[in-house]
C-alpha cells in the first residue's frame, strides 16, 4: 500500500509539474500549447509538432542519463524515469489541452494518467467497474467517472508505474555499458513517448 501511495505521489507531482511548468526549464503548459495554436491553430498538424519536438526531448534524455554506464547507474536511472515520467504526462496533456480539454479538471487528469496504461487501459477501465465503455474515448469516460473510480483508476495506474522498472530490464543491463546504455536508452524513451501519444490521440479525440 504504501509503494502504491508514493507511486500516485509521483503520478500527482508529474501533472502539476507539467501543468505549472519548472522555473527556467519550461513554461506553464497552456502556455506552451498556446505557442503551438498561434501557429498552426487546434489542429493535427499542431498536435504532430508537439509530438515530435517530446520524442526529440524524452529520447536526448534517455541517451544522456545512460552514457555513464555502470558507475552512473544508481544516480541517472531514477532521473531518467523521473524526466521521462514528466514528459510523457506533458505531452499527453498537451494533447488534451490542444483537442479542448479542461486540464485542470481532476477527471481530464485522471485520464491523461490512464493513457500510460496503453494496451492495458480496457482492462484498467474493467477492473475498475467500467462496463459500459466500448469506446475508450474521453467523451464516453468522463461522464462515467465518479470521484470514486477517480481513485481506483489513479491506483491503478501507481501500481503499473511501480511495476515499470520492471518492464525495463533489458534497456537496465544495457545502460551498464557507456554509450551502448545511451543508444538503448534514447531508443526506449523515443518509443515509449511515440507509444503514449497514439494512445493521447485516440483518448482525447473529438470525433470518437
């Protein structure tokens, strides 16, 4: 239980971060959607460019943190899940944020946390008493969540991320040999945030 409490913990301060934004790092979020509305408008081309510009930041991380090698390994895993962890929840934020969501609410939050489930999220949505969800879509969920399954969908969700550094066992013995671990490691994270936004971008769709 308490692994599962500090898991959410973390799922909570990834959001807020993403949504505040960190000092001298990165804007408040609606302010970086923004930059992206102001050019292509609220559109797929705007959500592509986002994407894209994640996959470049969460990937660059992934090779940085693993270049050390075995001597570094204790101190850049945790960094590189931690940093990964925000981007992901930043970009799938985004694209909620760009297709009209309001992130701010705890049942939106709550989603965007649900997309991390990826293939998963059916049986996320199941095991948590949803039944009637056919469509795995923001419009059919958020009607659907009370503050209770709220809690059971966030718990979830902190037990998965407990679990993904098991997930991670190759790329982990790969980070021990420098610049080996850091190829490994930019291609997971570049994979991973690829992953997580096909799954955005089915959740927040508008026409689903």
């Amino acid at each position: 239980m308490e692994n599962k409490e500090k898991s959410i913990a973390v799922l909570d301060w990834a959001y807020e971060t993403a949504l505040n934004g960190i000092p001298m790092v990165s804007e408040p979020l609606e302010e970086f959607v923004q930059s992206y509305i102001d050019k292509y408008g609220r559109t797929e081309k705007a959500i592509n460019k986002m994407v894209n510009a994640q996959k470049l930041k969460c990937s660059t991380t992934g090779f940085l943190t693993g270049l050390g090698g075995l001597i570094t390994l204790p101190v850049t895993l945790p960094m590189d899940l931690t940093s990964s962890l925000f981007m992901e929840v930043r970009m799938i934020a985004s694209i909620a944020c760009l297709r009209g969501y309001k992130i701010k609410d705890d049942e939106v939050k709550t989603l965007v946390f649900l997309c991390l489930a990826g293939n998963a999220v059916g049986d996320v949505i199941k095991n948590v008493g949803i039944k009637t969800a056919q469509s795995l879509a923001a419009k059919k969920l958020l009607p659907l969540l009370s503050k209770e399954l709220i809690l059971k969908i966030n718990k979830a969700i902190g037990f998965r991320l407990i679990t993904k550094g098991g997930s991670k066992g190759v790329i982990n013995v790969g980070k021990a040999i420098p610049i080996v671990g850091g190829i490994l490691g930019g291609a997971w994270n570049y994979t991973e945030v690829h992953y997580y936004a096909k799954w955005a971008k089915k959740m927040f769709n508008e026409n689903t």
